[in-house]
C-alpha cells in the first residue's frame, strides 16, 4: 500500500503542475492574440 501511493504521489503532483503551465500558455497566448489584433 505504502509503496503504491509513493508511486502515486508525484504523478499527482505532476499532473497538477502540468496543468497549471498549460493554464498559464492560454493566458500567454490569448495575450499574444489581443496584442496582435490591437
């Protein structure tokens, strides 16, 4: 059991890290697109 959520965890934490930068690349880039259309 022990060993299995050790496994886990950074998966988890991964995943989440993930999605937070792939979150912010949106930000960037709808940025980018109101810069270009202004």
């Amino acid at each position: 059991m022990r060993g299995g959520i050790q496994i886990c965890y950074p998966h988890v934490i991964l995943s989440k890290f993930s999605h937070i930068v792939s979150f912010r690349m949106n930000i960037i880039i709808e940025l980018f697109v109101c810069m270009s259309f202004l």
